[in-house]
C-alpha cells in the first residue's frame, strides 16, 4: 500500500514575485517597445545604405529590411500596450 499524499499548505498570496531576466525587461513595457520600436523604424533605412561592397550591400539590405519590419511590430505593440494602459488608468480615475 502506498502512503498517502501530503497535506499542500496553499501558498500566501504575499510571496515575492520571481525576478525578472534584464535582458527582456525593455520589452516588457510600452516606453521599451516604443523606444526600440522608433530605432527599428529609423536606422533600418540607415543600416540599409551603409555598405558599397556588393556582397556586404545584399546583408545589410536584408538586414536594414528585417529592422524596419521588427521596428514597426514593436513601435504597434508599443502604442497598444501604452493606449491600455491609458485606458485602464483613466477608468480607475472614473471609479
């Protein structure tokens, strides 16, 4: 026969939240999205023309390409995540 299972005490509602990782923390809130979103948006075109070998051209046109696009999901996350978060501040405000 086995034993039984024991007794789970439920876990305080108090407990301290894991830390979170540094390296994804700017992307976690709309002003590190927005930030890196507007750098995306702006060096990509930058980025795009800075090579005059034909090979490296090619890289750093793909390259400049994928920031823009990058740029642009993360300056929309950015803008949505900040409208929400205004959103939810003005109808705490209403209460």
């Amino acid at each position: 026969m086995s034993a039984p299972d024991p007794v789970v005490a439920p876990t305080p509602v108090h407990r301290p939240r894991p830390a979170s990782t540094q390296a994804a923390a700017p992307f976690r809130n709309s002003a590190g999205l927005l930030a890196f979103g507007f750098a995306g948006v702006f060096f990509g075109p930058i980025v795009s023309g800075i090579s005059s070998i034909a090979v490296l051209d090619a890289v750093f046109e793909v390259v400049g390409f994928l920031g823009v696009i990058g740029g642009g999901v993360m300056l929309a996350t950015g803008i949505y995540r900040l409208a929400d978060h205004v959103d939810a501040w003005s109808f705490a405000r209403r209460r």
